[in-house]
C-alpha cells in the first residue's frame, strides 16, 4: 500500500479548515502534515490536536508557508483571495499541488493565479461537491437547448457569516449557462436590482442571494418562460461534502502538468 498522501490545511482554524482535518484523519489514502494560520493568530506555534480540542498529535500550526509546505504534496486553501494568491506562488515554487477552494477572486488576482499554473499545478472550483459540478453540467446543457425565451435566474443562500455574493458557486454556474447559450456572462450578468428597474432584458442571466442563520450552500438555477419553469437545484447539508471533495482533487493533482484545473476534471465532466 503507497504511503497517505501529504497535506496542508491553510485556514485550519476557520469552519472549512476544521471540516478539512476531519476528513483527512478519517480518511485512509491522506494525512494531515502540516497547518497553517494566518501570522499573529493565536494558533500558531501550538499543537493542533490540542487546538482542535483533542489530544497532541506533534503538527504544529506554523505561519510560514515556506516552512510548513516543506515535505508536503498538497495544500488545501479555503480562505481569502490575496492570502491565496500569495500561497500559490510559494506552492508552485516548491512542486505542492495547491486546491484552492476560496472564492470571491477579483480578475486581476484570477489573472494572477492564471500566471502562476504555468509553474505549479492548481485546482480551482467555486464548489468542490460532486452534486455541484454535476449540477453545472447540468446547467450548460440545458441553457444549451433552451433558446432566450427561457429566462435564467441563479439563486443562492449562504451562512451569515459569508462575506462575497454572488457565490463563487453561483458564478460557476452563470458561467455555465453563459457557456451554454453561448455568450459571455461578463455581458449578460444582472447582479443586482433595485428600484424601478424597467423590464428583464431578454436573454439576460440574473443573481439573487440570501444570507441568513447557518445556511451552509443552496442553489437553484431557473429557466422561466412563459407557461413553464425548470428548476436545477442543489442543497448541501454538511460541510463535509466540500471537504471530500478537496481531498479528491488532492489525490486527482499528484503527477499532473502544471496548468490550472477545475473540479470537472477531477470527476472527468
């Protein structure tokens, strides 16, 4: 049997990097080698065992990428946009697949990232479930049919606590009935109304979010024309559904060319 794969939990403080450990412990193919926090935080320089609530297991939470990345595989990065940025150069530079499940990029940092998977490997999705990925083939297929009297409407409901809107999730999706109908979303995309906003412009896509409570993801994308309405929908009710799906994309990322993947590679959607 090949040894557990090597991996870094950045962020593993926060709910996603907690999630991360947990999955990873339990799973038989993967161990966690190393965690990393933010400089300053109070976890770093203790064990993260301890931290976690549990007994020492001997990883210490560092805030040095460049120390904590030395031996490892994999790093899995749930976190903020510059904070990754900056960790997916060190991770190319020392040969570390980096799984980058953070969202709320700007163009210049995806432009970044973009630069950067010339020299490492990155896999990047908004959403790392199995069900989500499913659901954007769904989407581009379907919005692939059905001509413009079909009205698309992305819906989504985060957490409280959830700081970008749309979703990195409900943009992947808008990508894909962009994709679909063969347009671009940059030009389509209608983030926000308010007011008197005179009538829907055919052939527009539409966002609507919902942030309240403990919402861990829901997303619905609609095509609503006159007499019908279809509706793709996904819910998830555990975190863990993202977790294991990073940890695939871990296992999927050893032995690749470097280049810039996506969650629909790793499932060969």
């Amino acid at each position: 049997m090949s040894e557990p794969l090597a991996i870094v939990v950045n962020g593993v403080s926060g709910r996603m990097g907690r999630m991360l450990v947990e999955v990873i412990n339990a799973s038989d193919k993967a161990r966690v080698c190393g965690a990393l926090e933010r400089p300053g935080h109070a976890w770093v320089g203790k064990d993260l065992g301890e931290m976690l609530g549990g007994t020492a297991t001997g990883v210490i939470v560092g805030e040095d990428p460049a120390q904590v990345l030395k031996g490892a595989q994999a790093v899995i990065d749930f976190t903020a946009p510059a904070a990754t940025v900056a960790l997916a150069r060190t991770a190319a530079q020392m040969g570390v697949a980096h799984i980058i499940g953070t969202t709320g990029f700007t163009p210049a940092h995806l432009a970044e990232l973009q630069e950067i998977a010339q020299a490492g490997v990155i896999v990047r999705a908004g959403n790392m479930s199995l069900g989500v990925n499913l659901l954007t083939a769904l989407t581009r297929k379907v919005a692939e049919a059905l001509d413009s009297d079909y009205d698309i409407e992305i819906i989504e409901g985060h957490h409280r606590h959830k700081v970008d809107a749309p979703s990195g999730t409900a943009l992947m999706l808008g990508e894909a009935a962009a994709e679909g109908r063969g347009v671009s979303l940059e030009d389509h995309a209608v983030r926000a109304r308010d007011g008197i906003t005179g009538a829907r412009e055919k052939g527009s896509i539409g966002f609507a979010v919902v942030r309240g409570g403990d919402i861990i993801g829901e997303h619905d994308v609609m095509f609503a024309a006159d007499g019908e309405r279809l509706i793709l929908r996904h819910i998830a009710s555990d975190r863990a559904v993202f977790a294991r799906g990073a940890l695939k994309a871990a296992l999927w990322a050893q032995g690749r060319e470097a280049g810039e993947y996506d969650m629909m590679a790793v499932l060969g959607l």
